[in-house]
C-alpha cells in the first residue's frame, strides 16, 4: 500500500492525509492512484460515515508534481489522475477538507468536491492554468461557477491570482476559517457529527444534492480532458513549465508574432 495517503479511522470518519510535506503534497501518479484507490473503497466501506482529506505538514496541496505528470502514461488503463476525477464524482458520502498553507491546482479544484470546507490562516490558494497555458481541470470549469458566480469563476480563472484566506472567505470557496494550530480539530470534530447520522439517510441526501449537477458535471470533466491534452505540450505550456523549474518568469509574447 502506498504511504503518500495515510489513512486513519475515528468514530466513522476516515481521514485521508496527503503525504508528500517535502513537495507540498505535490500529486504523483502514484498519488494520485492511492487517493482515488482509497475514495473508491471508501464508498463502499459500511464503517466509514464521512471523508476528511488533509495534508501532512504546512501544506493541503500544490497540486500535480510536473516533475512526475504526464498526460500520456507507457500502457493501457485508466491515468491515475482520470481514476481520482472519477472517484471523486462517484462519491456518495459527506467530503470534508481541512485545508492550511499551499493549496493550488489540483488542491484548489479538489477542495471544489467538497461538501464542507475548514480553512487555516496560513492559506495560499491558486487556480493556475491559463498561466501554465492549459485549461481548468477536475471539473473545476463547472464548479467553480457555482460556487461564486459566473463573473467571479472568470476572474479567479483568468488571472490565475492568489488569494488568501480572507479572500477564499470571501468568495464562499470555504466554509469556515480558523487558525492553523485548530483547523483538523474543527474539521475533525465536524466530520464526527456528521458521521453519527445513519449512513443511508447521508448518503440518500448527498446524491439528492449533487443530483442535477452530475451530467454537466461529467460533461465538463469530458471537455476539459480534450482541451488539456490539445493544449498539453504546446509551446506555451512547455515555456511556463520550464519557466518554473528554471525559477523565472515566463515569456508569452514569443508566441505572438
């Protein structure tokens, strides 16, 4: 079993803890694999109530490691990053994050899944595509707008900007804010109430709310698959990734002429 997701069960709840500190719970293919792996099992485990997904150390997520990710694995099967995306739409129980420090890309358009969502003070959140030269993922360009609006959804995706905890706040991307030393006890805490409800009834209530939101869900994920692997690769996305590893600002206006 993989150690990069550490699972813990409490009272019905079973914690799920991203478990790469050193690169800021960057996901991994293998990341990636052990969280849907353990979704997946999740919601067909009769003693788990409720989910709560955090991260080790200072950090939720950085999102994918680009020193591990690519679009196109060697073989057959599903990528680990699609099987997680799947997972998570499939889930039918309450989904909490505890989420402190970093929290972009794939962590940001993950903590969109969630039913309830507990910020710490220390929170750097991102949605950085349009920067990378690619397009939201995880269904994110669904989600997104409705959680804060269309016009809102398009400012925070189009100028890919960090916004701290007051904004995230502000914009309703969380649910409650608390310190970083109380934020996995306050989420913690929540999950245990919500876990003592029968399993049924929570799970009959989460699939009535995701209800109409399931096909343009899935038709998002769909869209979004298409335009990443047209875009992956591309000029643009090869002078943003290099820009990073290279710790320099990258040069768009290149590719204007």
């Amino acid at each position: 079993m993989s150690d990069t997701v550490l699972k813990e069960y409490q009272d019905g709840v079973l914690i799920l803890t991203l478990n790469r500190p050193k690169k800021k719970n960057a996901f991994s293919r293998e990341q990636w694999q052990a969280f849907a792996d353990a979704i997946a099992e999740a919601n067909t485990d009769s003693k788990v109530a409720a989910v709560l997904v955090t991260g080790a150390g200072a950090d939720f997520s950085s999102g994918t490691d680009l020193n591990d990710f690519t679009a196109d694995d060697a073989g057959e099967g599903v990528h680990p990053f699609d099987a997680c995306a799947e997972a998570i739409v499939n889930f039918d129980k309450p989904l909490i994050c505890a989420a402190k420090g970093i929290c972009i890309g794939g962590g940001a358009t993950l903590m969109l899944h969630a039913d309830i969502v507990y910020i710490g003070d220390s929170l750097r959140m991102r949605f950085p595509f349009t920067n990378l030269g690619l397009v939201p993922e995880f269904g994110s360009s669904y989600l997104l707008a409705q959680v804060v609006g269309t016009r809102k959804a398009a400012e925070i995706m189009l100028l890919a900007e960090w916004m701290n905890a007051d904004r995230a706040i502000e914009l309703d991307l969380a649910t409650a804010r608390f310190s970083d030393e109380k934020l996995l006890d306050a989420a913690l805490n929540k999950a245990k109430e919500i876990a003592k409800w029968p399993v049924r009834s929570l799970i009959a209530t989460k699939r009535l709310l995701k209800a109409d939101h399931q096909t343009p869900l899935k038709t998002a994920l769909a869209a979004e698959t298409k335009e990443m692997h047209r875009l992956g690769g591309s000029a643009e996305n090869i002078e943003a990734v290099m820009a990073i590893l290279e710790k320099r600002e990258p040069d768009f206006s290149q590719f204007r002429k």
